[in-house]
C-alpha cells in the first residue's frame, strides 16, 4: 500500500504547508528523513513521543511534504516507512492577477524527486487495484 499525497491532483494549500512546517517537532522529522524510517525509528531519533510523532507524519503527509509506503512481511507483521516526497519548496508572493486590485498572493510550488521505477509500478499495482 502507499499512501502518496504529492501525486494528488490537488495540491496542497499555502496554509497546510506553512502550519506543517511551522512546528518544530514536524521539522526535526522532515530532517531526520535522509533514507526511509518508520514512525518508531523517527520517534526515537527525533526524541519525540510517539503519540505526537505519529500525528506531525499525518500532518506533514496531508500537506504533501511526505510519503508513506508499506512493507509487506510473510509474518503479517506490516511496517509503515516514511520519506520526504520533495527536493524543495519555494512559497512565492506575487502581485495577484494583474489589475484585479485583490492585493498579493501567496503560492507554494514542489520540486519533486524523479519516480524510481519501484515506485513507478507501485502506483501501476495500485491504480490496476482500483479498477478491478
């Protein structure tokens, strides 16, 4: 299963990714994530409890800034892994549309990792899923 809210078709809003990164906690997780953890690895490296941790990875996961994937063990034991889904986000202010008179605006634009090909067909795997 992988949960991937950077492949949403909507993005998300300016205030979703500036509340997320607002938090201090939210932001060490996003720094500790050089490779793959679950919420317990994280937990434990970011010193956090893992009551919180698992609420700022659902809130950085809603504001597109993480993915979640999970490994699937014969033992049924499942592990959720998380990642960062970007390579860097630009918030932008700009003059809003021209001559509207509506004041400035705030955007928020991704960069975003090529797909590795396992990736690829995970979401290969779960769109066939979803048509059948």
């Amino acid at each position: 299963m992988v949960r991937d809210p950077s492949r949403d078709p909507e993005p998300p809003s300016v205030d979703e990714v500036l509340d997320a990164l607002a938090d201090d906690a939210a932001r060490r997780i996003v720094a500790a994530l050089t490779e793959p953890k679950t919420a317990s690895e994280l937990s434990e490296e970011c010193d956090i409890p893992l009551s919180t941790t698992y609420r700022k990875l659902e809130l950085l996961t809603d504001a597109s800034l993480l993915s979640e994937s999970t490994d699937i063990r014969r033992d049924g034991q499942h592990t959720t892994r998380y990642s960062v889904s970007f390579d860097a986000v630009t918030v932008s202010v700009d003059d809003g549309a021209e001559g509207d008179g509506d004041g400035r605006e705030f955007d928020v634009e991704f960069s975003r990792p090529e797909r590795t090909r396992d990736e690829r067909l995970a979401d290969l795997w779960s769109e066939l899923r979803e048509e059948t």
